[in-house]
C-alpha cells in the first residue's frame, strides 16, 4: 500500500510579496516586450495601479484575512493499492561500494499554483516531469526549454493553497467558471491575453495580490461554495499524484508526490 497525505487549505500566509517573474521574455503577441517607459514616475496610470495593488495588499493584512481558517477538514488520507515492489522482498540490499551524486529539483510549481498561473504558467505537472527526464516543452514566450543532461530525481511541488483553482477559474470550459467569482480570470492565459507589456504585468500582479484574499472572503461570506472549491483541489490533487506515479522509474528517474504549503 502507498499512502499519500494531502494536508488540505489552513491559510495562514502573513505576507505576499510581489515580484516579477520569467515573464519578462519574448511573448509571440504583438505587444512589446516590457520596458519600464522613461516616464515611469509620472506615469499617473502606472503609479495608480502601483498604488493600487499596495492599497490592497496593507488592507489584507489590516483586516487579518491572511489567519482565515477557511475548511474545517485538515488531512485527507489517500491509499492506493499496488503490487509490493523488489525493494520489498525482504532481501537484503547490498550497500554501494561508491558513492554518488544524484541531481534533481524539489520545488517546482505548474500550472496548478494560484502564483504559477497568475504569471502565465501554462505547463502541467506531467510537462515537468518530461521536462526533467530531458524532454523539450514549450515555454509561454514561444520558444522550446530543454534541460542539457535529464535529472535523477524531481517533485512538483504546487501550492496546496486552493491548488488549481485560478487554473479552473480561468478556463472557461470548465464548471468552476460558471461561478460569479471566477469571471475576473476568464481567459487570463489565453494567448492574446500573453502579452508581457507594462499594464499587462500589473493586470497579472493584481491577480495575483487580490486572488486568496478574495477567495478567503467569499468563502467565509459563504458566497463561494467551499464544497466546489474542495472539489477542484482535490481533483487537482490527484491529478499531480498520478503524474508522480506515470513518471516514477525506480532506480532510474524517481519522483515524488508532494506539495509546497
């Protein structure tokens, strides 16, 4: 048996700080690459939505939303049933006679973390495992990123808090976006909506300084169902795990099912 625990959404994050990302790379659209303009400190626009987006994040500290419990259920225990592997025939394992250096990453975040997709990540838990194992993926920006030698090990590490839920959002298609909550992301990755211009980077940090308050907020207020909400994590969830299993090689490429608070 392989138990995996899922420690579900307490949130209790104090500050958010904002910054600016690998989106400040080519994009394919038509708008220009980000270049902060010579008038940047009397630009009235850019110094309102600067402004802005720090009016708000001192308000979310101010008003404590940051210490909101939103879901009663802390833990849920997920088992599986598998077959026992040769690691577990209870012969003993030789000890190596050298040692050796293995590579790998343990914090990694997709397209299921609120941050991530607020700043265009558009790929999957299963491209970053290909990605690891020396596959090309496609970045955002147009281009193919390949890794020159693949890893030993890897863990996507998405945020567990409300994991894939801007993802579910902003896709339309899905039953999520139906909601009055989710209109604000419709289509926020869309690919005309890529654009790494100067108020298209404040459009994505308002995202992502507005997003967990708001949705603390309606789920507290009880606008937003927190029964749904759990129902896009959770699948989401489950979704990394299976990416992890697909993707582990033992003794080759070993990956780990986990998440990042």
């Amino acid at each position: 048996q392989e138990m995996i625990v899922m420690k579900n959404i307490g949130v209790e994050t104090k500050y958010v700080a904002m910054f600016f990302v690998g989106l400040l790379l080519t994009s394919c659209s038509d708008e220009p690459v980000l270049s902060l303009p010579e008038d940047r400190h009397t630009n009235e626009g850019a110094i309102a939505s600067t402004a802005d987006i720090d009016a708000q994040l001192e308000e979310q500290s101010l008003v404590g939303v940051w210490g909101a419990k939103v879901f009663e259920t802390e833990t849920e225990l997920l088992i599986r049933e598998q077959a026992p592997s040769a690691a577990t025939s209870g012969k003993p394992t030789e000890a190596l006679t050298e040692r050796k250096a293995y590579f790998g990453d343990l914090h990694v975040h997709t397209t299921y973390s609120f941050d991530g997709y607020a700043f265009g990540t558009l790929a999957t838990p299963y491209d970053a495992y290909r990605f690891a194992k020396g596959e090309a993926i496609a970045n955002p920006a147009g281009f193919k990123m390949q890794l020159s030698r693949p890893m030993d090990f890897y863990a996507v590490t998405d945020h567990a808090m409300f994991l894939g839920l801007v993802k579910a959002a902003a896709d339309t298609g899905t039953e999520f976006s139906k909601n009055e909550f989710s209109e604000p992301y419709h289509d926020l990755n869309a690919p005309d909506n890529m654009g790494t211009g100067l108020f298209s980077i404040l459009n994505r940090l308002s995202t992502f300084a507005t997003f967990l308050p708001d949705a603390i907020g309606e789920i507290t207020s009880g606008e937003l169902d927190r029964n749904e909400v759990l129902g896009v994590v959770r699948s989401a969830w489950s979704d990394s795990i299976d990416a992890a299993d697909q993707f582990n090689d033992p003794g080759n490429f070993t990956t780990f099912a986990a998440y990042e608070y």
